[in-house]
C-alpha cells in the first residue's frame, strides 16, 4: 500500500482486532466499542500482537461479528454525533414503498412497456426501505402521496420546513444510492454526512437504497430490492 494510505488502514485494523478481543464480552455494539477504545492501545504499539489477532479473526469468527463492527456507526449516539455535524438538509426522509407491480414504457419505444415485479427472494414479498435526501425542498417531495410512504425512525425529523421555505422546482437530475456493506451490513443512515454534502455540491435529489441484508435475506433479495427502487424510482421521479 501507498504510504498515503497506511494510516488508515491501520486505524481500521486496530479498530478491527480492539473490537474483536471484546466482541463475546458484551451484549451490544456499543458497548464492545466502548471498551475497544481502551484496549486499543496494546495494539497500536504492539504490531506481531496486532498481526495475530487479526489473523485470529479473519480466520474463526463469523459474519455476526462483521456485521456488528460493520454497524458500529448505526447505533444512536455515533448517529446522532453525525447528523448533528454533517451539512443540513431541507428533506432527510425515510420511505418505505408497498411491493406491488407496476408497468414502465420501454426506453426505445415508449408505446411498449415491462412489468416490474416485486422483489420476492427468500422471505417473500415486502415494502422496499429508501432513503430520500434533499438540500433543497423541491416539488412534489411535500406531496401527500410521497408522505404517505413516510416510515418512521423514533421521532426524528425527517422533513425540514421553515416558514418561508422556497419550493424550487424538479431537479432535471436524480442520484440513486446503493450504500456500501457487502450486502450484509449497514444502512443508508450511516451514509448520510457523505450524501448531505453530495446533494448540496451537486444540486440534485439522492435516493438511497436500503436493501435487506444478509444473511437473513440471502441473495440475490438485496439485488432485485435495487433494481425494483430504480424503476419505481424512474416511475415516481415527479415525486423525488
């Protein structure tokens, strides 16, 4: 690796092996994080023991364990630390979209169209989780009937509305998000400092994806939730 790049990756990696040595001792992610931090140290200073570990690691613990470090930056109070640092947006809304077909013209010939099925691998048909995230209020992502997809996140607020809030038109543009975890962890919450400041730089709307994870909902459910958010995503875009 570039020297660039090192001390990062060696952040992660005494992260990775500070959080494994406490993974079995605690209940919650948190609280394995919480004491990860004070035994951090040993391995900060002590490659060969770092080295070991980590080995230790990739080597016998499973995918709970990837999924519970991966998931650190989901719990409420690193959450909450982000959303109160990261650039404030006008929408910050959670959606969640009811698993029916619907039809969508066919780009080279709009007189014909495909029928779009719900995704519907393994666990059956469900609503599909989104995340849209706007720095600015735009048409329709006021209406009523991207309101009644709402889902709620525990009282946070999700819509930004001040008294003389400028309405701007539809943005021409629309970014759609599949965030990063292998398909097996996170959600788009952890990735919204990035998408905040991405809407305010670029000017458009994003629409996050946020897939079922495995191993609960093995692939490809993940997959065909994606596909199935962009075309509901290019049928619905006058409300985005």
């Amino acid at each position: 690796f570039t020297p660039a790049i090192r001390p990062c990756l060696q952040t992660i990696a005494i992260g990775l092996v500070a959080f494994g040595e406490n993974y079995r001792r605690h209940q919650s992610g948190i609280g394995v994080a919480a004491s990860s931090f004070f035994t951090s140290g040993k391995y900060a200073i002590d490659p060969e023991l770092r080295g070991a570990e980590f080995e230790r690691i990739t080597q016998n613990l499973d995918v709970h364990f990837w999924k519970t470090f991966w998931n650190i930056t989901e719990t409420e109070v690193l959450s909450s630390l982000a959303s109160m640092t990261s650039t404030q947006v006008k929408v910050n809304r959670a959606l969640s979209v009811p698993p029916v077909p619907f039809d969508l013209p066919l780009a080279a010939n709009h007189r014909a169209s495909v029928t779009i099925a719900p995704p519907s691998a393994h666990i059956g048909t469900a609503p599909v989780q989104m995340r849209l995230i706007s720095y600015d209020l735009r048409e329709g992502q006021d209406s009523e009937t991207l309101l009644s997809l709402s889902r709620s996140e525990g009282g946070a607020i999700s819509l930004s509305l001040g008294l003389k809030t400028k309405r701007l038109p539809s943005s021409p543009c629309l970014l759609v998000h599949f965030h990063g975890g292998g398909f097996v962890a996170q959600t788009s919450k952890s990735h919204e400092p990035y998408l905040k400041s991405w809407s305010q730089d670029l000017g458009v709307p994003i629409l996050s994806v946020d897939y079922s994870l495995a191993p609960e909902a093995p692939f490809p459910r993940a997959l065909e939730e994606c596909f199935y958010a962009y075309c509901w995503a290019l049928r619905n875009h006058h409300l985005l």
